[in-house]
C-alpha cells in the first residue's frame, strides 16, 4: 500500500508517474474539496445519509488509487435508487429543504461513482456549490464560513486543474492564482452586501439551527430543571447599554411567570389575560433609568427578556413588544432567528397597587393533598397574628439561619417535594427555594407567584457587551403587599448572597480564581475574544437587516431609499467592472523565464552600444557583433546563443533546471 499512496501524493503536485492517467489526476485533486463540500451538513443530515456518503466516497477514493473500473450503470441505478427510498422512508416527501438537502448529498455519492471525462467533473463542481450554497441553510456561523471558504477555494483550484493541458503548474501556484481571483472579487461582493436593498430582514431569513434552537428555559417548572443548565456557557442573549450598567444586584432579566402548581410543576395561569394589565408606577430616578439594546438568541418562543421593569420595548421588525398581565414581555411570533430590540426600564417601581380580590385570586391557589407539613408551618406562623411583611421576614430568616445551602446538584425529593426539602435535604438551586418561598407564602393567603429568567451577566471588556448565558438562569418569587403591589422577593439571596451580589461565578462550585481572573487569565481573554468576533459577525453580517443599512449610509451622506439604493448599487458595480476592465484588458505581454533570460543578455550588450534589431535572428545579431567582442566574452554570447535558440525552438517544454542554469550564465556575462 505504500507504493500507491507514495504515487497518489506525487499526483497531487502533478509529476505524474506513467501509470497515471490525467483524468485520475484530476478525480484525486477534486476529492478534498468534494469532502470538504459535504462537511458543514453532517452535523445537520440523519447518520445514516452521512454514513451512506462515507461510504460512496470511500469507495471512489479507494478506486481512484487503485486504477480500477467504475461500477457499471446498474449498479448506479440501484444506488440512486435506494436513496431516494431512504429519503422518502425518512422524510416521508422527497420534497422540501431538508429531504433536498439529504438528497443532493446521496446523489454527490452517487455521481462520484460514474466520474470519468471531464464533463463529469463539471457536473461534480457544480453540485458542490450549490451544496455549499445550501449550507448556510443549517448554520451562518463563522465556523460554517470558514469552511465553506476553504471548500470554495479549492473548487476553484481543482477547475484551474482541468484547464491544464501536458504543462501543469504546481499546487501553490494554483492557489495562490485562486487566492488572487477571490481577492479580486471581494470588493464586487463587499459593496454587493452593503448596498444590496433591504426589505427588514437579514438577506438569509432564517437557518435550521434557528428553528430548532430553544432558550434555556421552559414553559414550565419543574424543581431541577433549571440546575440542569447551571453549567451550560452557551449564550441566550446580548446586552449593550447605552450609559451607565446596573449593579450586578439589578440585573434581574425577567421571563416568564408561574402561578398554576400541581404539587410538582409549576405553569402559567391557564388564561392570564382574563386578570386584566397590572398597572406601573414608575419613580422619578433618572439615575434609576436604564436604556440598552438585547440582541436575543433564537428560541422558538416568543419571550423576550428585559430589566425589571421595562417601560418601553421595541422589538424591530417584530414591531412593538407585547406586556402580559403578569409583566412579561413578548414578541408577536415566536423568534426562529436572531433579533435586536431595544429596551427602557426603570429599576425604582411600584406595579399592582389596585389590585383586588379577584385579581389576587388565583395567586393564592394550592392543590389539595400535597406538603401537609409546609402547611402545618405556615398556618402556626399566620396564628402569631404578625402582617405579611413580617411573615415574609419569618421566611426569609428561616432560609438564612437553618442549614439551608445552595447546591447545583441536590438531592432527590419524594411525592411531596416541598415538605422534603424544607424538612428534610434542605439543599437545592434557586427552583427549590422560590418554590418553597411561595407554597409558604399562599398557605399563609398571602398573593405570591413564580418568575424565572436570568440574573447578573458578564461584561466583555473587549466589544463592552454584557453576555448572559444559560448558567445565568435564575427563579425568583414575586409577593403582593397592600399598598406596595407586586414586590420582588429573591429567597436564593437569602441562602447565598453572592448568587446576587457578583452573579453564579461566585457561587458554591464556581471557580473563585477563575471569576477574579487571578488563574487562567489568558483563557478568559480568548473566550472573551472569539465571543466578541462572534458578535461582531452576528450584528454586521447575520443582522444587517434595512434599519442597520439606514443606519450605517446615513453616516456616509447616503439616503438609503429603495429605488435610490439600488440604483447606487447599480452605478457603483458598474463603475468598478469598468475600472477593473480598463485595468486587465490593456495589453500585456507576458515573458517566460526563458524569454526573460534572453531579454536580460541583450540588454547587456545594448548597454555597450551593440543594440540587437527587432528583425535579427538569435544568430544573426550574434554573427553581427561577434567582432566587437573580445574572445572570452564571444565565447560565452556564443555558448549562451545555442543554449537559448535549443532551449526556445528544440525543446516543447524547457527544462527548469536547463532554464537556471541559463540565467546564471547570462548573469556572469560580462561584455
């Protein structure tokens, strides 16, 4: 085997040994960027769809260096065949994106098999731009670019290949001829991108990941379930403030609101919007004010997140945000891809002061015949006869001063889960004591509720955007008090302050060195670099929708109006084309380095006055200066003379060695 592997790299470089054919050259430069074609959809196609190209593309590699016979049309016939069966068995439909997709990656399997002249090659390049196209499809991450760069080029390169008759050129040379080609279309694509009309949305719409992404979060909860994500990194949002941040204290982002609990799961109210909007009272505190923009992950819900409390929202394209009932804030469609809005909240409020009875009702409600010792509790704490801010007090101090600790991995709690805990394990998340906190606080008819999101951030010191990640989820308790309203209660505070105070990396488990960046420094600035990159390339390139282009040409002068615009478009493209025409058509010509030699010896004896004439033969003008030339140097014009006319006239392709040795000649040529 190592004879043929020996024989297969040298093909790649072009010295063919003369058991290699040209078309097998070429099938063996073309097979990388083939694969690296198909590499960005693996993740996104079934295993099976993968396997199957692995084994396709095995198989025609392994033919490719062995010099045997294609299989013959039956045998392709039964393998498209059997594809489309598995894609329909699969998908149900041969038809729509994703059963597309799957199908163009069998069928690249399939055409490699029968990949023989060079029309066959063509269909093969062609196949794999529209798979790259596709790619963007699943993904529009700079890793996704990154590779579909890389497969472009060499696409490019293995059609350079094609274009080769018996003299080929090395593969640096054709990269870097590919290299100069991409770099003369990035200007035409750059200017393309930015002054390409808008509607509102990015140019792609929305991608696979998007549509299957999902918060961290859920519609419900179920205590653990937001453990599960104390140590996820990945980012649910962005935020960018316009002046000054909020303490790590106020950062409390909220979502959505339970109040419907079963003994185990809490949900939100069946019918919310039957309760009527809870009124806002926002204090006169400019300092209290805080304006920022949320660049929010996809998540297939429609929440969105904010500071307590948002006064305004403006969710882009989405249009205005909508408030519910219980303060959150969504959008009007569920988000499958990435947006930006814009937010104003106020950290000093009052909400809900006119609530009612009726109001207040169903944030009272327990099922029967769970946690009868939590009800015991709370019903010897109402007998004391103290008000409900005291008891909330009571609640809080028990939290703080019995041996309560905050842990992301607690253990198992039985059908009553809140008598369990507060009697028993005494050990949990945020979940646990928000849930404990309110089946207290209702058992003692005291209005209380649920409300989950994230709290705290951290600042990238690089872009200045603050990132809040899954393992920033977080559960709080809100209580109704006469004459307050709705008031925020954090029981995890109670337990573990620095939850609160410097965010979840301060938190039992966490890594004090690793939040001080005392150790590991230089991690966190990576992490921190590539994540700003990765910002940077969200907000310009996924996100440049109409009001970021507006944006962007207002500041140049450009009115950014539909018609106008691509009207600019239009004359600037056309204004470069014809630049770079006048630049690469004028004519050229082009030296080889044997031509170059010859040009370098006759300058040298133009330069003592013996000047050759644009009709004289390489002998001629040697015959006609050869007496004005001493013997040593005649010697050498003559030598030099045959060595170029055999190198020029005799010879179909000259040496390089041949060509070198020549230039070294002329070089020591002194007339």
């Amino acid at each position: 085997m190592t004879r043929p592997l020996r024989y297969s790299l040298a093909a790649l470089g072009g010295a063919m040994g003369a058991q290699w054919e040209r078309e097998r050259r070429d099938t063996l430069f073309l097979m990388l960027p083939v694969l690296a074609s198909v590499l960005p959809h693996l993740p996104h196609i079934p295993a099976w769809a993968g396997i199957a190209f692995g084994v396709l593309f095995g198989w025609r590699f392994a033919l490719v260096l062995s010099g045997r016979w294609l299989p013959r049309a039956s045998v392709r016939w039964v393998a498209a065949i059997g594809c489309c069966a598995a894609v329909y068995a699969q998908f149900g439909t041969l038809f729509g994106r994703e059963p597309g997709v799957v199908l163009l990656v069998l069928f690249l399997g399939v055409k490699l098999m029968e990949m023989q002249a060079r029309r066959d090659l063509f269909v093969v390049i062609f196949l794999c731009f529209f798979l790259l196209l596709t790619a963007f499809f699943h993904s529009q991450s700079i890793a996704t670019a990154a590779v579909v760069l890389v497969a472009l080029h060499g696409l490019l390169a293995a059609m350079l290949t094609m274009q080769y008759r018996r003299a080929e050129a090395s593969i640096a040379a054709r990269s870097k001829l590919v290299g100069s080609m991409l770099a003369q279309a990035l200007p035409l694509a750059l200017v393309a991108f930015v002054l390409f009309p808008r509607a509102g949305a990015p140019l792609w719409g929305t991608s696979t990941d998007a549509n299957r992404a999902t918060t961290g979060l859920s519609d419900s909860m179920t205590i653990g379930n937001i453990a599960q994500l104390g140590e996820s990194e990945a980012i649910a949002f962005r935020v960018q403030f316009d002046g000054p941040t909020p303490p790590n204290a106020l950062l409390y982002w909220r979502g959505p609101v339970f109040g419907d609990f079963d003994g185990r799961t809490w949900r939100a109210l069946a019918a919310p919007r039957r309760l009527g909007a809870a009124r806002i009272e926002a204090a006169d505190e400019p300092s209290q004010r805080f304006s920022y923009e949320v660049t929010l992950e996809p998540s297939g819900r429609d929440w969105l997140f904010a500071l307590e409390m948002p006064l305004q929202a403006d969710a882009g394209r989405y249009g205005a945000a909508l408030r519910l009932p219980d303060l959150q804030l969504v959008a009007s469609a569920p988000l499958h891809e990435r947006i930006r809005y814009r937010v104003i909240s106020q950290a000093s409020f009052r909400i809900g002061v006119d609530e009612n009875a009726e109001s207040l009702r169903p944030w009272l409600a327990l099922p029967a015949g769970f946690d009868p010792r939590a009800h015991a509790l709370a019903s010897r704490w109402r007998a004391t006869g103290d008000g409900p801010e005291a008891l909330v007090a009571r609640a809080l101090a028990m939290f703080r001063e019995q041996p309560f600790r905050y842990t992301l991995e607690p253990p198992p709690l039985g059908r009553d889960g809140i008598d369990d805990f507060l009697f028993e394990t005494r050990a949990g998340f945020c979940e646990h004591y928000a849930s404990a906190f309110v089946v207290l606080m209702r058992a003692m008819s005291i209005p209380a509720r649920i409300v989950t999101g994230y709290q705290g951030g951290e600042r990238n010191p690089i872009d200045d955007f603050w990132l809040v990640r899954q393992a920033d989820a977080h559960a709080w308790a809100e209580v109704w008090l006469a004459g307050r309203g709705w008031v925020r209660v954090d029981p995890t505070a109670a337990v573990d302050p620095a939850r609160i105070e410097h965010g979840r990396r301060l938190a039992p488990g966490a890594s004090a060195q690793a939040a001080d960046g005392s150790a590991f420094a230089w991690l966190h600035r990576m992490r921190f670099g590539f994540e700003a990159i990765g910002n940077a390339w969200n907000q310009w390139v996924l996100q440049y929708d109409g009001s970021r282009q507006r944006s962007l040409l207002s500041k140049i002068g450009i009115d950014a109006g539909g018609t106008r615009l691509a009207a600019l478009l239009a004359v600037v493209l056309a204004a470069m084309i014809a630049g770079a025409a006048l630049l690469t058509l004028r004519p050229r010509v082009v030296r080889t380095p044997l031509e170059r030699c010859w040009d370098e010896f006759c300058a040298r004896l133009s330069a003592i006055g013996l000047g050759r004439m644009p009709h004289e033969t390489p002998s001629s003008f040697l015959a006609r200066i050869e007496r004005a030339l001493d013997d040593e140097p005649l010697t050498q014009a003559r030598r030099i003379v045959a060595t170029y006319e055999r190198l020029r006239y005799e010879v179909v392709e000259p040496d390089r060695e041949a060509v070198r040795n020549l230039r070294l000649a002329v070089q020591a040529f002194q007339p």
